[in-house]
C-alpha cells in the first residue's frame, strides 16, 4: 500500500469515495459497545449469550448492537436451533478495508503545504 502512495496522489474524487466508503463504517463503530463485540466476532462465530458474557452487557443491549451491526452489512446471523450465531461479514468488511487503509495510512497523507 505505501509505495502505491508514494507514488501517485489520490485524487480529490478517489478521496472523496473513500470517505463515503468508510462512513457507514466509522458511523457504526463509534459506538464503544459494538466496536467491543465487531471486535469479539473477529475470533470466530458467538451466540448472544457468549457476547453477553463476554462484555458484560443484557442481552436486550447485545442484540440492539448486534441489530445495528447487521442492518449495516458488517455481520451476518445464522440459526443453529434455538440458537442465532453471529460472525463477521468478510465480503462487506473487503469492499471497505482498501478505503480505510487509503485514509488511515500514514504513507498516504501528504507533507506538502499549501500555504504560500
């Protein structure tokens, strides 16, 4: 990714999508909670009951999260049972991440001023 920046500037358009592209992202994510349990789906598969657990909220507020977090694509559900298993969405998560590695990565940000 560095030498890709290094090289070539993005242009205002490139930068402007991927904003738009992180945004649904860092909109779900500021929430403390969900990053907490997006970051405990990164391990594997849980049921509600081991997110509760876990990060010691009831589960009402768990799956308000875990609501939030699917409705916006980054995790997927599936039932097993009487039980709902969530996992993380990779296929969202990759349309997102070479977005984020663009407006996040040091290599990328400019030290020239515009000041004159």
């Amino acid at each position: 990714m560095g030498k890709a920046c290094s090289t070539a500037r993005r242009a205002p358009r490139q930068a402007a999508q991927d904003a738009e592209a992180v945004r649904p992202l860092l909109k779900v994510m500021g929430e403390p909670n969900r990053l907490r349990i997006f970051s405990l789906l990164t391990q594997g598969e849980l049921c509600v009951c081991d997110i509760e657990s876990a990060i010691g909220l009831p589960q009402n507020l768990v799956s308000h999260h875990l609501g939030v977090l699917r409705e916006a694509g980054f995790i997927r559900a599936r039932r097993a049972g009487q039980w709902v298993y969530y996992s993380i969405d990779k296929a969202t998560l990759g349309e997102v991440y070479p977005a984020l590695c663009r407006l996040f990565n040091p290599e990328c940000v400019s030290d020239e001023s515009r000041a004159r």
